[in-house]
C-alpha cells in the first residue's frame, strides 16, 4: 500500500496545493491473491471544516483495486467561487484528474472514475460528477449538503448559523439567482436531460436524526419526478462518522464491484 503526498502548482488555484493518495500497489504473500483487473480510482471529497483524508478502510482498496485521490478544497464546497484562486471544482475534476493520468496512467476514463463524499463532500461529489460527467461515472453523496434553496434568496448581512451572507455568496454566487444557477445540481440535472447525455450513477444516503434530511430528500424526490435512475438509502444515523463509516462499505462495493 503506498501513501503519497504530493505537491503540484495548481493554475486554477493560483498556488502550490497538496493532495494525498492511496495506492494499493503491493500484493501480500499471506493473503490470497487478488484477480487481476485494471485499477480504478475514487476521489474522496471531505466537508465543511475538514481537510485531506481518508476514511475508507484499507481491506476495500485492496479487495476493489481502486486508488483513492485526497484533494483539500479548504471550505469552497467544492465550486468555482467567485474570487481568484477558489476554483475548487474545476481543481478537481480537470487539473488533479488530468495530473492524475497523465503521472499515475489512473482516471482514463468516466467508467473507472469515481467520486465520494460526506457533508459538504457529498454535495461536492455529487455536483462536480453531474458537472462533468465526461470524467466521472460514478458519484456516492453521503449526509450530502444540498443546500441551494436555503441560502436562496439571503440578505447581506444576514447569518443563519453555519456561515454568514459573504460566505455563501463567494461560493455560490449571486443568491437571488443560485436556484436557476448551475451551482444547483438539479439545473445541471436538468441540462443533462436536454442534451440527452448519459447521467452519472448516483447512490445518496442521509440519517434519520440529520439535520441535512429534508434538503436529500428534496433532490431524491427532483430525481424521482425526473426519471432519474439513482440509489436513495436512509436509516438511523446522524451527521457523524458512525453513519458515514457504515454507508462507506456500501458505497463501495456499488461503486467498484464488477
């Protein structure tokens, strides 16, 4: 198993930025053989107030086969915001895939491309494979922060606890309009539908005792009214590790079992 940090300049970023990867590239002679089959690859999307890091246990890396991709997106909830150098979206679904290939032969393809996350994560991961489809076939959303109709139409100067009006806004962009917005995955939903392209596969899951349950069951029932095809999972749990854990070994297995 190798661990690596790795330090690149980021143009979208304006900046040198790091990023850890898991590589499960040794095979153990005290344990059985693994079958041979090509590497794929998660990029792991961590939330609000968290960093770089990995959650997924090691048995799974090693018995999928998959690398797994550790960007920092500091609190940018995964978008293009508005200021120069907050272009976290499109640091990861352009410059780390694409660094990602062309140094490691990983990400070639949508296929054997996933994307995960908890939290502000979730929502990342979610948005950023509807977003660019091209390059992500599969997308895990877990307690995911589908937050766009609360901070709509939210007033400078106001707070609603979590974060403030300035916030939200550098993010999100203009708040009057995010609804319409594509930084609101049903409008990049929406796009996908009129295009005719192929949608990414998506499994969703939220806690019963979440406070973030209503917003996923809100894009659940878009995606119902949608047709859209995607796994939708709730049971007990709340916005903790504990559910995130137990919705990691399911998420998994639909992502990377053949």
């Amino acid at each position: 198993m190798a661990y690596l940090t790795i330090k690149m300049f980021s143009n979208c970023l304006r900046r040198h930025t790091t990023f850890d990867m898991i590589i499960p590239n040794d095979l153990r002679a005290d344990r059985p053989p693994r079958e041979e089959k090509p590497m794929k690859t998660l990029f792991l999307l961590h939330g609000y107030t968290g960093s770089a890091g990995n959650w997924v246990p090691e048995w799974l890396t090693e018995k999928y086969n998959f690398a797994i991709v550790m960007p920092s997106g500091e609190n940018g909830f995964w978008l293009d915001g508005q200021a120069t150098g907050h272009q976290f979206e499109t640091l990861i679904a352009v410059e780390l895939v694409d660094y990602v290939r062309k140094t490691f032969g990983l990400a070639m393809k949508a296929e054997d491309t996933c994307i995960m996350g908890m939290s502000m994560g979730g929502f990342g991961a979610l948005h950023t494979a509807l977003a660019h489809p091209d390059r992500f076939g599969k997308a895990g959303g877990m307690s995911s922060a589908l937050i766009v109709h609360g901070i709509a139409g939210m007033k400078p100067g106001q707070d609603n606890g979590m974060a403030n009006y300035d916030y939200y806004r550098e993010c999100f962009g203009d708040l009057e309009t995010v609804a319409q917005s594509r930084a609101n995955p049903e409008v990049l939903v929406e796009e996908l539908l009129a295009r005719g392209e192929k949608l990414p596969e998506m499994y969703m899951c939220c806690g019963t005792e979440d406070f973030l349950l209503q917003a996923n069951r809100r894009f659940h029932a878009f995606l119902e009214e949608k047709g859209v095809a995607h796994v939708y999972m709730e049971s007990a749990g709340a916005h903790d590790m504990p559910f995130w854990d137990e919705y990691t070994r399911k998420i998994i297995p639909w992502m990377f079992e053949e």
